[in-house]
C-alpha cells in the first residue's frame, strides 16, 4: 500500500466514537445542528476511506440510548439527518461495495426511519468488500439486557444446559453484533478517556486511540495516524510478553 500506510497492519475491524459535533458547531458560532452536519460529511468521507484502505469492518456510535436526553430541538434535527442521511449511504455503500448493518433497538425510532434503515439493510445485503455497522439507539448495557433476554427465551423455548451451554460464544452469539468480529481498534474523538457505554462486551482486547480532534475534523491523515499508532502496539491479549 502506497503512502504512510506501506508495509502497516490495516485493522480488520475498526470501530469509532463519533464526539465532538457539538463543539466543533460551538467554536464556530454555529447551530449544533450544523455540527452533526459536518460530522455526517466526515463519516461519509470516513466509510470511503476506510474501504479504500482495505478495512473489512467498520463500525460507528452514531447515536446512543443517552442521547434521548438531548434537547428535543436537537434530537429532531438529529433525526431528521438520520433521514437525509440513510437515503445517502445507500448509494454511498454500492459505490463502494459496502453492506450495511445496524445494532441497537430500532424499535424507538418513527416508522419512516425504520424503514428507511430496513430499505439499507435489504439494498446493501449483496455487498461484499467492508461491513459498515451503525450503532443507533444503542447502549452497550442495554444490549447486553437485551441479549440476556433473548436467551431466557431461548432457555424457555428449548430448555438446555446451562452450565455447559452458556460460553462466551454463547453470549455474544446473542449480542447485537453475533457474526461480527470484536473491533481490533476503537478510536475515540475530541480527547474524551471514556467508551461511553459503546460495545463493553466486544472491546474487552482492542487497542484504544484517542484523539483531541473533533469529529467534524476527523480526516484519512487521523485515520492513517490511529493505525500507524496501533502499528506500535503489541496485542497480548491477556498474556504475557515473551
């Protein structure tokens, strides 16, 4: 591969903390709104980028459990992006010959946006190069509620033994993300040392990359720097160095 990127590992699954919208809009004198804006903008840009490169996962917190305490002004505009955007990525996704999933309960949203993120599912399905995996409506601890309750219903369905049958590959067989790889590197925007609720299960051995940049600004030269720094770890998950 050309570039800052010749003779480098590419992760095979990448996942992102998208932060810093609101600031970025702040520092300008801008309307929040135009933030989330410019960071859909940079999350297109992203999802090129990260296809380009040979990135075979990637996968986004675009939109939390929390984030229904926000203001309703803000939430609508959020959701009405959500709707903008959603259209977008379906011809985003073919070009780049990306399908695309999503995690989190979907069940809140309005009917048209369900839709609309079932109508993305369905048109991308065929798509083979990079999985991109929104996370909207999602809450790690939630999803990890939800997966406990998809097993007792098992459990009462096709009752089984449950200290033999309950293994890790169990559990996260009933997460959201069953048949997607753990991220090998979580990278976090705007400085924030915290994972904000975002797949606790599946990060349990990914590198952590943190940068001060705010989302909106987020560019290939970030992405070229978070994976020449995870290039310089050395993933021992859970050993010991030789």
């Amino acid at each position: 591969m050309p570039g800052r990127l010749e003779g480098k590992v590419i992760p095979d699954h990448i996942a992102i903390i998208l932060d810093g919208n609101g600031r970025w809009a702040k520092r300008r004198g801008l309307p929040r709104a135009l933030g989330h804006k410019a960071g859909c903008d940079a999350l297109e840009q992203t999802v090129r980028d990260c296809a380009k490169i040979g990135v075979k996962y990637l996968t986004v917190y675009g939109f939390s459990t929390e984030n229904w305490k926000r203001s309703e002004e803000e939430v609508s505009a959020l959701m009405n992006l959500f709707r903008i955007y959603l259209k977008k990525l379906i011809g985003i996704a073919k070009e780049e010959d990306c399908r695309c999933l999503m995690i989190g309960d979907k069940s809140r949203f309005a009917p048209d946006l369900i839709a609309g993120i079932d109508q993305l599912i369905r048109e991308t399905a065929h798509c083979r190069k990079m999985t991109f995996v929104i996370a909207i409506n999602y809450g790690g601890r939630d999803e990890i509620a939800r997966a406990v309750r998809r097993m007792m219903h098992s459990y009462t369905e096709h009752p089984f033994d449950i200290d033999e049958t309950v293994t890790e590959k169990f559990v996260a067989d009933h997460l959201d993300t069953a048949g997607i790889p753990d991220p090998d590197l979580l990278i976090r925007t705007s400085g924030e040392l915290r994972i904000s609720n975002f797949l606790p299960w599946q990060i349990a051995y990914s590198e952590i990359y943190v940068t001060d940049l705010l989302w909106p600004d987020f560019s290939m030269t970030a992405l070229e720097d978070a994976i020449i720094a995870y290039n310089g770890r050395e993933r021992r998950f859970g050993g010991r160095k030789a």
